[in-house]
C-alpha cells in the first residue's frame, strides 16, 4: 500500500474518531508529503525547526503543522507565524519566548507542556513541580499570546507493556491535576501520547492525539 492508502486505512480501522492522528513525516521529502496528503488527511508532524519550515513553504498552505521535537528558544521565530501545535514545550523560557513570538505575529499560539515520563534520562520534559511553579505565577497568568491546549509525552521505549501503561497513565494524572488547578476553561482538552510503538496502550489510556510516523511512511532513514 501506499502512504495515501496508510492513512485512509489507519484512520478507519485503527483509531477511534475522537483521537486525532498527527502524520510524522520527519525525514520524508516533500513529494512523500503530497502523496499523503491525497488521503485528505490534513496534520503533519515534524521534529526539526529546519524541515518545518522548509516544508510548510514547499507545501499546500492548508497543511496543520505541528512541531513534535525539542525546541531552542533562538528556532521559535521561524516557524510562530505558521505552526499549529507545538506539543514539546518543556521550560517557561521557551513558553516565554512562544508568547513573545506570538506577539509579533500577532496570533495566539496553541502549545503542549511536555512532561518527563519515561525512565530514560535522554528524554525532554518537566515535571509536574515546575510546571506548578510557572503556571502559578503572574508572570504566567499575563501571558496572552499562548494557548496551552493540554500536555504531551514519550514513554519509555521498550517491550514492557506495563511499564508504558503506567507512563502514560502518569501523564494522564497530570494533565487532570493541571486542568483541576489551572485549567478550568473547555481548550485544555489534549493528551498527545502514542508513536508506531505503543499507541494502543496510549488510546486505551486516553490519548487525544497520537504521533505515528514509521507506521505510515515505513521505516526513516537517517542517512539521507
Ligand atoms: C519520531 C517521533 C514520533 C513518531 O515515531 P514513530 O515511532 O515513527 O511512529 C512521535 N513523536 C515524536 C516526538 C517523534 O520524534
């Protein structure tokens, strides 16, 4: 099958239709992204700030990017004016420099907070301690040119379902106490958790969004 075809059929047969499936086309060049696109399916992901915006002027002007991977705050300038989902912001400095950004753009800009999970130490994220600290500040609450939509995370990776279960279960507990405390209002509503891997567990757990790339697309090659 091809990558149109992939799409269509994990959209049918694979998720419920409340979850929403960002298509990771990192690594994939711009003629793979159009081919998919034919699917109708409209949601790409992308990791690097670089390819995002190569690939947003290449592309048909209706594609939602969203932007999955760590971020430097100096990158934000590059794709503010565009992107529609940054799901990995992981410190009030880069959330700071989002609202600045936003503000020259003059566009609120939807944002995820990503939390630390997993058990590698290689992965990004807060912890739920410091993201209490930011969002209980004025500084925080002056903020009007972000959105934050909900949370994000990565889990381990490994064959122990359990151990992937209780992450993402983690992250759901989180995104409750944060909706609690701090976010009453009806738009913090996603949980992004969910790769090739392990988005079943991640639906089963809750998930609103799930981001699958090698699923769709086969196998990247790093090489290139
Ligand atoms: C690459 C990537 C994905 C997709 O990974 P697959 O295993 O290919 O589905 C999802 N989320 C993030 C943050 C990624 O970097």
């Amino acid at each position: 099958m091809g990558v149109s075809e992939n799409i269509k059929h994990f959209l049918s047969n694979e998720i419920p239709s409340n979850v929403k499936l960002i298509a990771v086309s990192k690594t994939k060049p711009v003629e793979t992204i159009l081919e998919a696109c034919k699917s109708g399916h409209k949601m790409f992901g992308e990791n690097k700030v670089q390819d995002l915006a190569d690939k947003y002027n290449e592309l048909p002007k209706d594609i939602e990017w969203h932007m999955i991977g760590h971020m430097q705050s100096n990158k934000v300038k590059y794709i503010a004016p565009f992107v529609s989902l940054i799901h990995g912001v992981d410190s009030f400095k880069l959330l700071k420099v989002i609202n600045k950004e936003g503000l020259k753009n003059n566009r609120k800009i939807d944002c995820l907070l990503q939390f630390h999970i997993a058990k590698e130490e290689t992965k990004f994220g807060l912890d739920l301690s410091e993201a209490v600290e930011f969002l209980s500040s004025e500084e925080f609450k002056n903020m009007n040119y972000v959105n934050i939509c909900g949370v994000m995370g990565m889990a381990t990776y490994t064959e122990n379902e359990d151990t992937i279960r209780s992450e993402f279960r983690e992250l759901v507990h989180i995104f409750n106490q944060l909706k609690n405390t701090y976010f009453s209002n009806s738009e913090f509503k996603e949980v992004s958790m969910g790769m090739s891997g392990d988005y079943k567990i991640a639906i089963e757990e809750g998930a609103t969004m799930i981001r699958i790339g090698s699923l769709l697309f086969g196998a990247r090659n790093y090489t290139k």
